[in-house]
C-alpha cells in the first residue's frame, strides 16, 4: 500500500472495561490524513473513552493502534505527544494561576530558551500571541487563565494542542462552551488545518457542525461501533436513529401551562462589572429564554437571582417581596432553583457518588429530630436518577466516572431534588445528546405545567425559540429587547444581540 492511500491511523479491536462498564467493546477506527472524522453517540456511548485510549489517557484492555501501519503504543499522554497526537479534551485543563503563554508552552518551555535554562518570557509571549493569531484567536497571551471567560479559556486549551504541531488533533466537545463567533474561528482553523495535512477527530453533540466541517462519521453505541458514513451521503435524521436507535420527532414537545402570577421582577440590576442592566419578569409556569452572545451576561442576571454573587444596584422581586438572596443556599431555601453552567466546578462533587450529589441540597428537609431518614433519601434519589434516566442508573457511581451529559442530569436533578418554585438553566443541555435533550425539554415542559417559573439562559438559539414564551435578549451586560414566542426567530434575535 503506498503512504497516501494507507490511513493514517488505525485502531483496531479496542476494549476498554471500567470496574462495571464496558465502556469500550472491541471498536475499530480508522483515520484517513487530512479528513475530518466524526464521532457521535450517545451520553455514555464510549467517544471520550476512545479518545483518551488514543492519547494515552487509558490503557486499553485490547485492541491495537497502527501510525502509519507500524503498531505503536501509547502509554501515557507524553508519549501521544511524541507521535503527534494532541488532544483537547472535554473539560479542558490548564492551569488557571499562570498566563495563557505559560499553558500553552507547559512541558516545552526549553525549546524557546535559546539553549540556556532561562526562560526568556518575552520571547514566550510573542511566540505564544503568535499561535493565538495563527488559530484566529482574540485572547492576550499575558492573562492568567483564571481571568479568562469559559470560551476563552476552551479556545486556549485548542491554541495549546495546536502549538504542539499534530500530525492528529482531537477535539472533544470542543463547541459545548462557545458562542456562533468562536464557533466560527474555530471552524476556520479546522479547515486550515486541514489543508495543510493534519487529521482530526471531531466530538460533537451538535449535529449540524458535522456535516458543515467532517468528511466522514463513526457512530458509536453503548460502546461499540455501529457504523461509519460518508457525510456527503447521510442525513442528520438517519444519523440520529442511527445513535438513538430510534426517531427523535418533536423535539421541544408541548406543554399545557397556565400562566400566573409574577414570581421574579428585576428592575435594573447591576452587579457593579459585567452586568449592567437587567430588566426583566419571569411567571409561574412561563419559560423565559434570555438569549445573548458570549459575554453579553446571560449567567450574570442568573447568578444575581441565585445569590452567587453580588448585586450592587436596582431591585429584585423574588415571590412577591423584594429581597436579593446572599448565598445558593439562601436562594434554594426560598426556592430558587439554580442549575450552574459549570458543572465540574460548581455543580457537582466529582468524587462523590451520583446519590450523594443528589441528597446534598435536600439532607437537610430529610431529617428527622436529627436523624436522617434513609426510606425518604432512597426515594428521592431514585426518583431523579429514573426521571432524568441517568445512565447508568446506578446511585452508587462516583460522579466523576459518568459520561458528560449523565454528569450534566445529575446536577439538574440534584437541584430539582429541592421542588423550587423558580428554576434559573445556564445553558442545560451543554453536551447532551438528543435523546436526552429532548427529555430534559420534556422535565422544563412538566416544571411548568406544575407552576414552576423558568429563566433558561442557552446559545442554542433553536432551543430557546422551541422552548421559550417570551425571550429576553441581552447585548454588553443589559437586557436590550424582548420578543414573544410568536415574533422570534434567529434572525430577530440576533439582530438584537449584536445591535446596530
Ligand atoms: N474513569 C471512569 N471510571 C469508570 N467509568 C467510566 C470512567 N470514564 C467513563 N466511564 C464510563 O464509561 C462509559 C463511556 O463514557 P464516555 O465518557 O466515553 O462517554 P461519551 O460517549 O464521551 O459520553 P458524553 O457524550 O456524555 O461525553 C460511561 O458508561 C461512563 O460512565
Ligand atoms: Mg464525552
């Protein structure tokens, strides 16, 4: 076979088995140099797994990697380095207390300090603001990590795998954290990659994305490899049944909710920094979308509501009296409900188990004369794990040790745990797949038919059209324009959004 027509890199016959999970069963996967490769499935379905088999996260239990047709091994994530494979993994980590230069050059920081053992930071910032340019990036290399905004934070975790210069890079979920403009930075990237020979496998839950980037797609299912298709010659909804195994029909579904009463009215509040002005009411039983570009403040009218940080100005009406809660906790106990975007830091206790995380907000209402009462902790947590069919539906699991978007239903369910009156979403179905969006679509529809209030803060503008009764649109910390379900569109929208 000669070098253009061999893959570049092959997989073949990987089992990966956690203690209880087959995560991986005997999955072949072939990667062609410079196409776009495509993996979808389910949450829990086993493409992080694969992934990080191939960057030398995980030990295969079998299987075998050809580079170039030559079998190698990749033990450790240094050595995925050496062979040229790069990966920017679904939570991203860099080290948020040094800049953004240092991340990007951490373990390469000798090559670019002239043969001495000083480090020579200018050069490192240029170097560094070099490579943001060259992926089309708007981040100063000089910030520390910790001060930068979730996307941004995601883009320079991309700016890192791609300084290491790969033969194969891997983006897992890469578009999750990103707005439509960092979106599309990404996009080109990919594409220059692309065209100067790099391959890369794309993670997605975005099936759209697919077929604007990928050439080819391999669908996996409860760990195994169900097929691979040309993106030329499959359609999004076939794609879909090929993951679910079944058709997916009205997505958003309906509801029959009976609007009420005011429960949230925010008279210009400021939070004294990002947020500016929010103005806005929510009802029982109404769901209001607060749509806005990344950065606009979408999570800071949230946060404000939820007591996670400060208001420094205006009034808040929260169930009729005006008061502004000062903790999560305080707001929970009026019941407020608050489902954080992050859920690795804020959301949930990762090495504590899906039970466990579920019980921490409602413990307290579980107790009896100090004795917490077992029957009554069993039922609430197993009502949440099988309504939000997390899967697998086992109380027991560490948290950490679920795919994504289980991790994502959990913290959903810990809060919903609580019955608040007012839910506040911060971007609920970020990596979940369409089986499991629509059934976190079906639980927003029931909250608010049983009268619960809902503020869902999303950047997928179709989710927030099909679920919304009115959309609030904020530009540059203010809420700027509000449209009913009858007038919005995408285009309206982010009219507003961008403004001018
Ligand atoms: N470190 C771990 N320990 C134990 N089980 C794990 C671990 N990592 C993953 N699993 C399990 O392996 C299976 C595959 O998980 P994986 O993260 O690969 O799914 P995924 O396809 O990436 O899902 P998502 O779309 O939600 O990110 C899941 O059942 C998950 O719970
Ligand atoms: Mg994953």
């Amino acid at each position: 076979m000669s070098k253009e027509t061999q893959p570049l890199l092959e997989m073949i016959g990987i089992t990966k088995i956690f203690p209880g999970t087959v995560a991986l069963d005997g999955v072949d996967f072939m990667l062609r140099r410079g196409e776009v490769h495509c993996l979808v499935g389910e949450n829990g379905a086993g493409k992080s797994t694969l992934v990080k088999v191939l960057s030398g996260v995980y030990p295969p239990e079998k299987g075998e990697i050809r580079l170039d047709g030559e079998e190698v091994k990749v033990r450790t994530p240094f050595e995925a380095r050496k062979l040229g494979i790069e990966i920017v993994s679904q939570e991203p980590e860099l080290v948020p207390e040094i800049s953004v230069a240092e991340n990007i050059f951490l373990g390469r920081v000798p090559k670019i300090s002239n043969g001495s053992f000083v480090i020579d930071w200018h050069a490192l910032s240029d170097k560094a603001e070099q490579v943001l340019r060259s992926c089309g990036f708007d981040i100063d290399p000089r910030q520390h990590v910790s001060e930068l905004s979730t996307s941004n934070r995601h883009l320079a975790a991309v700016a890192k795998a791609v300084a290491g210069d790969p033969k194969i890079l891997i983006l897992d979920e890469p578009t999750a954290a990103l707005g439509g403009k960092e979106v599309e930075a990404l996009f080109g990237l990919v594409k220059r990659l692309v065209a100067k020979g790099t391959s890369i496998i794309y993670v997605s839950h975005r099936l759209e994305e697919l077929f604007l980037i990928g050439d080819r797609i391999t669908v996996l299912k409860d760990g195994k490899r169900v097929s691979t298709e040309d993106v030329k010659t499959i359609t999004q909804k076939e794609l879909v049944k090929l993951m679910v195994g079944r058709e997916i029909g009205k997505q958003y579904g309906s509801r029959q909710a009976k609007i009420g009463q005011e429960i949230l009215e925010m008279i210009h509040v400021s939070d004294g920094k990002t947020l500016k002005d929010a103005t806005l009411t929510v009802r029982e039983g109404e769901v209001v979308g607060l749509a806005g570009l990344v950065g606009a403040g979408k999570t800071e009218v949230l946060k404000s509501i939820a007591g996670a940080s400060k208001v420094e100005a205006g009034e808040m009406m929260i169930f009729g009296k005006s008061r502004v809660p000062r903790s999560p906790r305080e707001a929970l106990k009026m019941g407020v409900g608050y489902v954080t975007e992050d859920r690795k830091h804020l959301g949930l206790v990762m090495n504590l188990t899906v039970g466990w995380n579920i019980l921490t907000s409602v413990l307290p209402r579980l107790c009896r004369h100090g004795i917490i009462q077992y029957s009554q902790c069993n039922k609430v947590i197993n009502d949440s794990v099988s309504s939000l069919k997390v899967n697998p539906p086992e109380p027991l699991k560490i948290s950490g040790e679920l795919s994504g978007g289980n991790q994502q239903k959990v913290v959903l369910g810990k809060v919903l745990a609580m019955n608040p009156r007012l839910v506040l979403l911060d971007e609920p179905t970020k990596g979940v797949d369409v089986g499991a969006k629509e059934e976190i679509y079906g639980i927003i529809n029931r909250l608010a038919e049983s009268g619960v209030g809902i503020l869902l803060a999303s950047s997928e503008m179709p989710e927030l059209i099909g679920l919304s009764d009115r959309i609030v649109i904020m530009r540059d910390g203010t809420t700027v324009a509000e449209l009913a379900a009858e007038e919005a569109n995408e285009e309206a929208i982010l009219r507003s959004a961008i403004g001018g």
